[in-house]
C-alpha cells in the first residue's frame, strides 16, 4: 500500500472515531435531557395535585379543580397510610408494591421490564391521620427523539467523513507529488542510465524541497565523482600506453646487449620512461583527487608573502647560472590552501625552469591590488607561439615534447588553472616566443561566498 493511501485512510479512520465519539456524545445528552424533563413533568403535576386534595370534616376526600388522575402520562394514585388504593388507576402492568418515600424520586420496573418513575408525598391529616399521594410515570423512551438525532447526524457526519476524505487525500497527493520526482529521479540515476539528471524542484524552505536540494547536490558531487573517474581510467590507460611500450621494447633490445655500455644506455631510457610513468600517476591522482572532491581544499587566512618568499628561497631544481628575482610585496595575507597553492607555483616555477634560457631569469612578483591577488612568474626563456597559447591549458597539451623532458606530463599548466579556480581566481598568460612568457594569477583576497561552498 503506498504511503499516500496509507496516510489518507489513517486520517478517515480518525474522523469516523471522531465522528462516532461526537455521536455518542450528542445521543447521551439528547436521552439525559429527555429524561430529565419527564422527571420534571411528574414532579410540578403531582406537586399540583398535591395542592388540590384536601379532607372535609367528615372525613371524605376531595378534589379540588386542577386536579387530575392523568395528566401528561403522569398518573396520580391516592393511598391510605397502610398502602390500600383509594383514588386512581394505575397504568396497565405499573410496579406494585413499591414501598412509599417522601419526596424521593425513584426508578422502579414493572413486570414487563418498563420503568417507571415514582414520586410519593405524604399528605397528613389531622395528627394521626393522613394519605398518600403518588406519581407514577413511565421513563419515556428517549430513542424516538434521539433516533430522529442520530439520523440527520449521521448523514451529515458521514459526509462530513468522506468530504474529509477526499481532501485528506487530495493534499496528501499534492505534498507527495515531489517526493515522486525524487523516486524516479533516484531510480534512473540508480540503474546508472542517466547521470546527469536532476530533480529540480524549485528552492523552498519546506521539507521536500530542501530534500530535493540535497538529493541534486549529491547526484551533482556522484556524477562529478564518476566522470573524474571515467578520465582518470581512460587517460591514465591513454597515457600509460607508450612509456609501457618504450619499456617493454627497451627490455627486449637489451637481451640482444652485450656491452656494460649499451645496458647503461637502456637502463637509463627504462629510468626515464618510468619516472615519466611516476610524475604522470602522481599528477593524474592528484588532479583527480582535487575533481572527485575526496581532497577537500581547505582554506585558511596566512600569510602569502612569507609562503612565496619561503617557496622562492627553497627552490631546488633551480640550474646554475639562471637567476631568480624575486618582487614580494610584504605582509600580503588571503585566504588559501597553503598546500595547492604551494602546488600551483612550484609548477609555474618548473616550466619557467624547464622552458627558461640557459644562463636566463625568473621574476616572482607578489601584489595585492584593490582586494585582489596577483602572483605572477615571468622567464626570458622559449616563449609560446600565439596560435598555442590557448591549448597549454588542455589535458595533455605539449607544445614540444621533447622540451618537456622525462618529467613532463603536460597535466602541470591544467592543474594550475584547477587550483586557481578552487580560489575563484583565473591564471593568464602573455608570451612572445622567442623572448619568454609571464604566467599570472588571480583571485579575491577575502573569503567569498563561493570559495565557502567549496
Ligand atoms: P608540461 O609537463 O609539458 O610542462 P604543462 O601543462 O606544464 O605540461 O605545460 C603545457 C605546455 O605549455 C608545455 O608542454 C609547454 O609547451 C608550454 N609551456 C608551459 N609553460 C611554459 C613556459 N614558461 N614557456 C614556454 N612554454 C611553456
């Protein structure tokens, strides 16, 4: 059973019990009222009767005007004070026998099971002498009143049931309309047919919407989990493929090797080839890491220019005779992830190295501009042809592999502009080939709301 017909029949079956109860309710009171009012009739005519009898000086009774033996279904009996009948007729199958009670109102049953009211008072005469007067009225049934009641009540309660009903159901199927979205949704992303697929319920502050968002954002964090793994597959078997060959050839030739000389020459291609493999690993993880979101960036306000200064001084692959000049404007503090953005510059560094002249510069410039960063890395080195410039940043792109030397992987430059946009910032890049090439980079100095959500 779905949870909107459970829901709706969950809400009829409280008002049927709401109903039933209000039903109740409404015929107990109807048959007390009732009840009451009989009692109140026996009660004002016997107490008028009461008034009416008196006893003349011979001892007869008599009846004054106003008196009546039956009046309203109450019947009056008159007795004498051992119990005999004097005046009066009973109803037909009345209680007899019943003791007499001053002023007591009381139930009694006759033989065939009616009840009868009973109200007695005792009428003295003289000082010794006196009657009694009693009241004897049937407990009127009640059902005939509250069946017409109940009637009316029922039909109109009943309607009042289904009505409810039906609009119990109606707004059930409306609030559970999105949450259907959300099932099929799930479902098709659960059989794996369409990842990109959303929910897209509009923005709101109810439950199902906010449901909704949550559900959107973690197919949005599964499909980009997927496809960074899809790429980490296909380029890491892409770009696996030829140093595994030049390898495996390698090893071949050098079986048919004799001299110390030649086994030197193809170790040292099998060294390059797998250092090649070790950079490319490396990065490929990294980058895919960073995509998948299983390495959350993690920022923190510090200082920048010490970082940069520190990265600068600390520069390790720096060949002899190139000069590093460096222009940090001081006490620069952002808010970054000391890690990539380390990551970011020790690559921008690698390439001005690595494409840079012999016996040439590097400049590392630090600024901090109208709220902005500015971290540029400028070489006097080969340059970059202008119909090139816009491909460095792509996958894989190498301009001339054989620059690139065994640890080029031409993943460093896409990597970089993925941590600039980690930092809401952009990298650029001018270059004259031939005279050398300036990388620059730039993000917003503060916190921003967008660099919270990542
Ligand atoms: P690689 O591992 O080959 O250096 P990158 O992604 O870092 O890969 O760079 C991509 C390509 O861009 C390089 O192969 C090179 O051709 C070019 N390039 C990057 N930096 C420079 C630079 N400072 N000067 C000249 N060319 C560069």
């Amino acid at each position: 059973m779905s949870v909107k017909v459970k829901l709706t029949a969950w809400i009829t079956a409280l008002l049927l019990v709401l109903v039933a109860a209000s039903l109740l309710f409404l015929m107990s009171v109807t048959s007390t009222v009732v009840t009451e009012n009989a009692a109140n009739q026996l009660e004002t005519t016997v107490r008028s009767n009461l008034t009416a009898v008196s006893q003349a000086e011979d001892g007869t009774l008599s009846m004054g005007e106003g008196f009546s033996f039956v009046r309203s279904g109450v019947y009056t009996l008159l007795y004498n004070e051992s119990g005999a009948l004097l005046a009066g007729q009973p109803p037909l199958d009345s209680p007899d026998n019943v003791a007499f009670e001053n002023g007591s109102l009381r139930t009694d049953y006759a033989a065939d099971g009616d009840a009868y009211y009973i109200l007695d008072f005792w009428l003295p005469f003289g000082w010794d002498d006196g009657l009694w007067v009693r009241g004897l009225m049937q407990v009127p049934e009640s059902t005939g009143v509250t069946e017409d009641l109940l009637e009316i009540s029922l039909v109109l309660l009943l309607l009042m049931v289904a009505v409810g009903g039906v609009g119990a159901y109606v707004v059930v199927r409306s609030a559970f309309r999105p949450l259907g979205k959300i099932v099929s949704a799930a479902e098709s992303i659960g059989e794996g047919r369409d990842l990109s697929r959303r929910i897209g319920l509009k923005p709101g502050r109810d439950e199902v919407s906010r449901l909704a968002t949550a559900f959107d954002s973690m197919f949005a964090r599964l499909e980009q989990s997927f496809e960074a793994e899809k790429q980490f597959t296909s380029d890491a078997s892409h770009e696996l493929r030829t140093p595994i060959a030049v390898i495996l050839a390698q090893c071949a030739e050098a079986s048919h090797h004799d001299t110390p000389e030649e086994h030197r020459q193809d170790i040292a291609v099998i060294d390059r080839q797998a250092r090649k493999m070790q950079a490319l690993v490396q990065q490929l993880l990294q980058m895919t890491r960073l995509e998948q979101g299983t390495q959350r960036a993690t920022f923190e306000e510090a200082d920048l220019s010490e970082l940069v200064s520190v990265l600068c001084e600390e520069q390790p692959g720096l060949p002899e005779g190139t000069t590093l000049h460096t222009d940090i404007q001081p006490d620069v503090t952002a808010v970054f992830d000391v890690m990539l953005l380390s990551r970011l510059l020790q690559n921008l560094m690698n390439n001005a190295i690595r494409y840079g002249r012999k016996n040439g510069n590097i400049w590392v410039t630090l600024r901090r501009m109208d709220g902005e960063i500015l971290l540029s890395v400028r070489d006097d080195g080969i340059g970059i042809a202008p119909d090139r410039l816009d491909k460095i940043f792509t996958r894989f792109y190498q301009a001339d592999p054989s620059r690139s030397g065994s640890n080029g992987t031409g993943l460093g430059l896409t990597m970089v502009r993925q941590i600039a946009h980690l930092h809401s910032g952009e990298v650029t890049v001018e270059s004259a080939e031939g005279k050398g090439s300036c990388f620059t980079l730039r993000f917003p100095a503060t916190l921003t709301a967008t660099l919270e959500e990542k």
